[in-house]
C-alpha cells in the first residue's frame, strides 16, 4: 500500500486558507474514499441526525432533525422523493426487510412511530415517554431496540410493534451494537464513561466496562477481528477493545466531535465521520490502527451511514452560509 501523507490539523488550516487541499496525497496514489456526488435535500434547517437503507428500493431515510421531518431518498433518481412529517426530533432510523417496516425514534415527546414501507403511512405509534433514540433492528429474531429515556434499551415485537422487554441502564443510551451471534448488546453510555454489556437471553446488563476518556458516543463492532470500537470527544480517539471482556487492545487519534463509526470488512477499513468537518479513514492493522487520510466534509456533518450493499458512505451535511443541506455520497476506491 503507498503511503497517504496525512496533515496536522494546524497545517491544514493554515494551508486551506490558500485553497490547497486538506487530503494530500502522493501524485501517483489516491484517496481512499472518493466523492461520487451531492443529493439535495432543500430547505432543510438545523441538525441532521440518523440515516437507516432500504436496499431493495434503494432507498436512504434521512432524520432531519431540526425540520421535525424524514426525508425518503431515491439512491438511482439521486433525489428526495416523500418527506415524512408531523415528528417530533427525529434521532434515530431503522428499516426492517422482512415486514417491510420503518421506524422513527422521536426525541422530542419519547414515541418510536412505525411506518409502511412502500407508502410511509404511518402504522402506529409506541410511547416510551422520554427521549427515544437509536435503533437497530435484528432480522433473524424480527425484533427492534431502541435506546431512551435517562437509561434503558426497550425491546419491540415487529409483528405487533408492542414493547416486549426493557433493558435498565445506567445512563441514557447513545450508539449501541448487537452482537452477530444474537446474544449480546454493547451500548455507550457517555454519563456513567462506561461501555454496558447486555445479555440478551437474560434481557439484563451483566458488565460494564470502565473507560478511560470521555464523550463516548459513537461505536462499531468489528466481527472479525472479535473488537468493540468506541469513538471519544475528549480527546478525540478511537479505542478498540476486546470484545470477551473489554480489554483495551489499540488506540489512536481521530478528528474532533465523533458521531458515526463504520467497518468496511471487505477493506479491513474503518470510517468515521466528525462534527468538526472532517472524515477519517483508518486501516485496521495487526498492532492496531493506521491513518489512511482525513478528507474534509462540512462544519457540523457528524453523522453518516456505510452501506456494505451499495459499497457506499453516506455523510448527511447540514446547511451553512456556503453549502445546502444534503447527502454527500462516497465511493470506496479501489
């Protein structure tokens, strides 16, 4: 592999104040992740939070949060093609294949709302009171957790869309993780700087891993490597730990305000976006991790989606003086 030289944050700056490039890259190489093109959202004001994929229609659900709305985008049309409105801070997004179900977590008044698939007319609604949050969704069990409140994941039957099971946490759930094998769940909770350990089976946390530094809001799981990465914001690190029991194994600096980390298995690549306007491109290494290059966004883009099916990265830019709101789509090269 040839080597990515990679900026300091001062000398980036000092250089793009003359228009040079943040990413630079030798004249014969290339930047991993490629901008392939710009989906305008329109007269979309404020945050811009989670994203969840419908591959068979290729479709990206965009929370927009500060226009208490969701934007359905046509990946192939490259545009928006249904707004769902009357929500309340939209956070998180999950879509689940089998009964062909959107979910909506609204941070504002607590409700997770669920919606047809092909139409987005809405199902129903579940009231978890306060704050709901992240989603993921488990299609071999055809079930869907949700993050909330001060501290708990609540669990949803997705054939009746009732509250089948509630986990209590310590802290209000940020990004959280099951685990491939279906028997664990591993969530952040920034308030207690721990990472919670979730026995599913038991429906109850049985661990909790003490961390060394704060802000830990993001995370990924790496299957095969057997890791746990957690992104902080003070400092700005990535840790990778061991997932039978949380030891730290590898650690490394990252852009600043962290909202969204992917694993690129077919690369052995890691992607994480920054609210700081930055992307970084991490390899993951035997002895830990390397810095492939940081490829400048926008001032405020944290969160972002990889989508292994359309080997794609998704960052959703918010609006500024000098750039519409939008999804800038990222290709993976080679």
């Amino acid at each position: 592999m040839k080597k990515i030289h990679v900026l300091s944050a001062s000398t980036a700056a000092l250089l793009n104040l003359f228009g040079v490039p943040e990413t630079v890259v030798g004249a014969t190489d290339k930047a991993p992740l490629v901008l392939e093109a710009k989906i305008p959202l329109g007269a979309v004001e404020g945050r811009i939070d989670h994203m969840a994929f419908d591959a068979k229609r290729e479709r990206l659900f965009v929370a927009e949060l500060g226009n208490d709305t969701v934007a359905v985008v046509s990946l192939p049309d490259r545009k928006v093609i249904h707004i769902i409105d009357n929500l309340k801070e939209p956070q998180g997004i999950g879509y689940l294949g089998s009964s062909d179900t959107l979910y909506i977590a609204n941070g504002g008044d607590g409700t997770v709302g669920t919606y047809d698939g092909d139409n987005y007319r809405l199902r129903g609604r579940l009231d978890l009171k306060d704050d709901a949050d992240n989603i993921r969704v488990d299609a071999n069990t055809n079930q869907v957790f949700v993050g909330y409140g001060s501290g708990a994941v609540a669990v949803i039957n997705s054939a009746t869309g009732q509250q089948v099971g509630n986990v209590a946490l310590k802290g209000h759930p940020e990004s959280f993780q099951l685990s491939r094998d279906g028997q664990r769940i591993f969530v952040n909770v920034p308030t207690a700087r721990a990472v919670a350990v979730i026995d599913r089976a038991a429906s109850k946390q049985v661990a909790q891993w003490s961390l060394r530094y704060q802000g830990n809001f993001p995370m990924a799981l790496d299957e095969t490597s057997r890791q746990v990465l957690v992104a902080f914001r003070s400092p700005p690190r990535l840790v990778a730990y061991a997932m039978k029991d949380g030891a730290p194994l590898a650690t490394i600096e990252i852009c600043g305000d962290a909202d969204d980390i992917f694993v690129d298995a077919k690369r052995s690549q890691v992607y994480v976006s920054c609210g700081e306007g930055m992307l970084d491109i991490l390899e993951s290494r035997d002895t830990g991790f390397a810095r492939l290059a940081r490829i400048p966004t926008e001032p405020g883009a944290r969160t972002a989606l990889f989508s292994p099916e359309q080997d794609r990265l998704f960052v959703a830019v918010r609006a500024s003086p000098v750039e519409p709101a939008g999804i800038w789509i990222f290709r993976p090269d080679p």
